[in-house]
C-alpha cells in the first residue's frame, strides 16, 4: 500500500448497513483521491473525455465513474481509468450511482427537449420516478396510499384505545 494510505476499512457508529457501507467506501476512496498517481490519472482521463455525463447527458465536469467490482483495491482501481475501462458521469451521478441509483429515462428525455427540466434519480427497481408515471399509475398509487392511511389510523386509534383502557383500569385499581 502506498505511503500516507491507511486501511480500506474505516470503523463507523450508523445503524444502517447502506449508510455505513457509503461511508466506508467514500473514506477509503478520499485516501486514495489524494495520492498523486490517482490525481494525475484522473486528470488524464478527463483531458481525453469530452465533459458530457454519459448517464444524464449534462455537459460539465465530469469524473470517472466505476463499477462495483472496481474497488478491490487501489491498483484496480486506478488501472481502470488508465485504461478507460469506466464511464464519464457528472459529480451528480457518480453521487446517486453510488447510492444505487441511476437518472429517470422519461426525466432524461424531457432533459433534451427542455434543459430546465429537472433529472430526477431512482432506485434500481424502478423503471420511472413518480413526476414521470402515466395519470392511470399515479392514480392507482394515490388510492393505495390513502388505503395504507386509513389502515394505519385504524391501527393507531385501536392501540390509542387499549392504552386509554389500560390506563382506566391501572388508574381505578390503584388507591389513591
């Protein structure tokens, strides 16, 4: 491992195994970000690379965006870019891909037609984000939300009424 490089592992205190996960990964990733053969292929990479986001289309600075299996360590990593063997994603993308995430196609189409048109993220699973669904989709989600509404009321006002209940009757049974 090269000097001032510590450990690919950094400990955390977060309960969420993503969060923590995402965390590890950016403080491994900052030390080698500071060592001069990273900064100077980096640099390289993007002198070779017009500045378009391969994911959103945006022209602007761009960076090296990886794949999951590019981190094993710091050789691979950089060996990748060497070779331009990984996609130029602006600072936006490289952020929400990290996380999982990839751009709205429908978002991405409106993007060209509209540049102020707003590119939203979504999950893996997802096919479009919920500005883009259809009317039918939309409507069919908001029943089901109010559906899950009413189901957690009704929830909340039984248990609200057991504990008015339990409290009655703690409060009866004690002498005062």
């Amino acid at each position: 491992m090269p000097e001032g490089v510590s450990a690919m592992i950094t400990p955390l205190s977060c309960t969420c195994p993503e969060a923590t996960h995402t965390a590890n990964h950016r403080a491994n990733l900052s030390d080698i970000w500071q060592t001069p053969e990273w900064i100077g292929e980096s640099t390289a990479y993007k002198d070779r690379h017009f500045p378009v986001c391969s994911r959103c289309g945006i022209v602007g600075p761009i960076v090296p965006g990886h794949k999951e299996e590019d981190y094993k360590d710091m050789a691979t990593y950089i060996q990748k870019v060497r070779e331009d063997r990984v996609v130029p994603l602006c600072h936006r993308c490289n952020k929400e891909e990290s996380k999982g995430r990839h751009p709205c196609p429908s978002c991405i189409e409106k993007h060209r037609e509209d540049p102020d048109h707003w590119i939203r993220y979504i999950g893996r699973d997802a096919e479009v984000c919920p500005e883009c669904r259809s009317p039918e989709e939309k409507a069919a989600s908001e029943v089901k939300a109010i559906g899950f509404h009413r189901f957690v009321r009704g929830v909340r006002d039984r248990d609200n009424a057991r504990r008015r209940e339990i409290y009655r009757e703690r409060k009866e049974a004690s002498p005062s």
